[in-house]
C-alpha cells in the first residue's frame, strides 16, 4: 500500500493533480445531506456531471478475507442512506447511484438490515446491486421484533427460528437475490438460545438461502457457542480509535476462533474525521445528538484525539477519517471496516484509505499515544447499550 497523496484535507481532497472540491458531484450527491462524516456539510451540484472524475479517483485493489469469505479491504455501510438516522439524504435515486459508485471504484462488500428503515436500505442496495450481483457481496441482519409484512417497530428482539426464516425470505425479495452472502444476528435475543438461532441458519446454508453467518455485537460466550454448530465468518461490532472494546475479549476470540471482524461506526459516528466539534448541534432527527459520546463536555474532553489525528494526517499526506481507517486496517488482515456516507466525495475519500500504511515503529507509536488518551461518553444510548454484549440461554 502506498501513502496517500500529500496536502490533502477533508473538503479539498487532492486526487492526483485535480482538487475533488473543484469536481461535480456524481448524480447530484449534494444538497443539505447528512452522512456519517459530517453533521451539516452541504453543497450544490450538477446531478448528472462528474463520472469520469470519480472514475479516475482511488480504486480499491486489496481484498481480505473473513474467514473464507472474500471481500474488499474497505466496504460500504448502507445504514445511514434511509435517512432517518443521521438526517435526511438527498434522494433515493442517488443513494443508487452511490453504491454503483462504490462498486466501481472496487467495492465488493455492502452492508445493510432488515431494521434499516426498516426494510428501504435493503430495497435500496438491491436497486443498486440487481446487475452486478454476482461480483459483490451483500451482508444482511436480523433480530429485532419488526413486523415482516408491515415493518412496524414492535419493540425488542426476535430470534424465533420461525421468525429468521420470514426474515430471511423478505432479505431475499427486497435484495433481489437467490442468496444472502453473510446474514448476521443484529442483536442477541435473551430469551432464544443461540444453538437455536445457528441451527436455523445452518439449514438456510444447506439450502441455498444463506452462505455464511455471522453475529452483531453478541458476548463471548454466544460466540463460541454459535460457532460451534455453525461456523462463524464474521463478527461487527463498532469498534474505532475512539471505541476499542474488542480489542478486550472479541478480537483475541476472533483470532482463536479463526473468525473476521467488521467493525461498525469505525469514523466513531463522523466524530474522528474532525468535522465534528464540542460547538456542533445536531438536528432533532439525528440519532448522534442522543449519544453520550455526543454531549458537548464529552467532545471537548475527546478533542486530544481529533488533535492526534490530525498530527497523522499532516505527517502521512493523508486526512483524519484515512488515518482512523488505516489504523483500523493496520491492526489485523482479517479486519474490514464499513464506513457508512451518503456522499460521493467521503466514499473516494474514505477509500483513499486503503493507499496510507504504517511501519511497524509508527504504529507502536501510534498505538500508544491512542491508548494514553482518555475517551468520555458512552458510546450509546443506555437503551441501546444494554443490548451489546448480551449472553443467550442455554438451552
């Protein structure tokens, strides 16, 4: 991998000899959006100029391997391209034109759920993916208690095997698709055993319907248990230079177990791109504006870090969200982060990612000086965090 090109910033990021500030955004990627790097970057621009420009920028050559599961170095998180999580995007037609974007530029591996919307993120990566479907993987959850006809909330979890079964036939008409490449449990279930939950999975691989399994945010135990009847590819939980929980018990287990890791929200929801500071106030319908994390005294106090990042940056040629990236890549091979946008230019951006490296003596001082710096703020919502780490019963 080769050092990004020197003298970029987040807003002027050089491509080659171009300024991507000075090209026009593909398919209109404009307009009052909110993505997971910045919480009110807008521009203006043309909505059918600009292809050649992002044709020529940063293309993903890497691939990893989680378990025996092939994808890019980077993927693509499509949480956030709903808009009812960070804000509102810009229109659903250029939420497609993003992920073929992605694809393009050497993007294999799309992230979605059913409890994405719920249900629209999916209908929207199968739009996208429908005729390129072969050549990409596409990853998919269940387990929250969502109504399969309707996609009504109704409160809590679901991982009845009757109900995964549904689940997984919905997965399969909105993502216009035969098979689920990697189908994960979006949140253990306290009162389904886990043997149960990956009995259920393990038929839906040996029909066809599913290829490979994989757990969100589940506590160690679960993990081994799961992968004992069967086989785990991949673990996601965030996981970020601002939140490094796994690195405890996950990551070691995963590294037993033979097990990829995803991690999720790895820009720390936009924060450690350094758009984001103790003076941004996020709209009412912006999911980061009830995180602890977010509160203002919490950034302030978090600040060393975007400092620290930005000191990489300058030194590496790069910005603060391919630093964060790059560390996070850095850190094991089997480790493949899904930055979520809804923009074009943080997409080219956060794929740039993949040209910054470190030597060995970098990130053990990297690593350190990340370590000696204090992180205030739950990373959740208490409602949301007592959902991560959740032991299922035993049978």
């Amino acid at each position: 991998m080769r050092n990004a090109p020197a003298g970029a910033s987040r807003r002027k990021f050089l491509l080659g000899a171009a300024g991507l500030a000075t090209v026009p955004i593909v398919a209109g990627m404009a307009t009052a959006c909110v993505s997971d790097q910045t919480a009110s970057d807008q521009s203006t621009s043309p909505a059918t100029s600009g292809a050649g420009a992002v044709a020529a920028a940063t293309t993903l050559t890497d691939r990893r391997r989680l378990g025996s599961l092939e994808v890019s170095s980077i993927g693509l998180g499509c949480q956030t391209m709903v808009g009812t999580l960070y804000g509102p995007v810009t229109s659903r037609e250029d939420m497609v034109t993003l992920i073929r974007t992605a694809a393009d530029q050497g993007v294999t591996f799309f992230d979605t759920a059913e409890a994405y919307g719920p249900f629209e993120s999916e209908r929207i990566v199968g739009e996208a993916l429908e005729p390129i479907r072969d050549q990409v993987v596409v990853a998919s959850k269940f387990g929250w208690n969502i109504d399969l006809a309707t996609g009504e909330r109704l409160g809590g979890v679901n991982s009845r095997p009757d109900n995964i079964r549904g689940a997984v036939e919905g997965m399969l008409a909105r993502l216009k698709t035969d098979r689920i490449d990697l189908l994960y449990q979006h949140r253990v279930d306290p009162a389904v055993p886990i043997e149960d939950v990956a009995g259920t999975v393990r038929d839906l691989i040996d029909e066809g319907k599913v290829l490979h399994f994989g757990l969100s945010e589940a506590g160690p135990q679960t993990i081994r248990r799961a992968h004992a009847v069967q086989p785990l590819t991949a673990i996601q939980n965030e996981y970020s230079v601002l939140w490094r929980g796994p690195e405890a018990e996950i990551l070691p287990l995963c590294a037993e177990l033979g097990i990829g890791f995803v991690p999720w929200s790895p820009l720390g929801a936009g924060f450690t791109t350094g758009t984001i500071s103790p003076f941004t106030r996020f709209a009412a319908d912006d999911f980061r504006g009830a995180v602890p994390r977010n509160a203002p005294d919490a950034m302030a106090a978090n600040m060393p870090l975007i400092q620290l990042l930005q000191d990489w940056a300058v030194r590496k040629g790069s910005t603060p969200a391919q630093i964060s990236l790059a560390w996070l890549m850095a850190q094991q091979p089997w480790i493949v982060p899904i930055p979520s946008t809804t923009r074009t230019p943080h997409l080219i951006e956060n794929l740039g990612s993949e040209e910054v490296s470190f030597s060995p003596d970098e990130l053990r001082e990297l690593n350190t000086a990340i370590a000696s710096i204090p992180i205030q703020g739950d990373r959740l919502p208490a409602g949301a965090l007592v959902a991560t780490g959740i032991e299922a019963p035993l049978p």
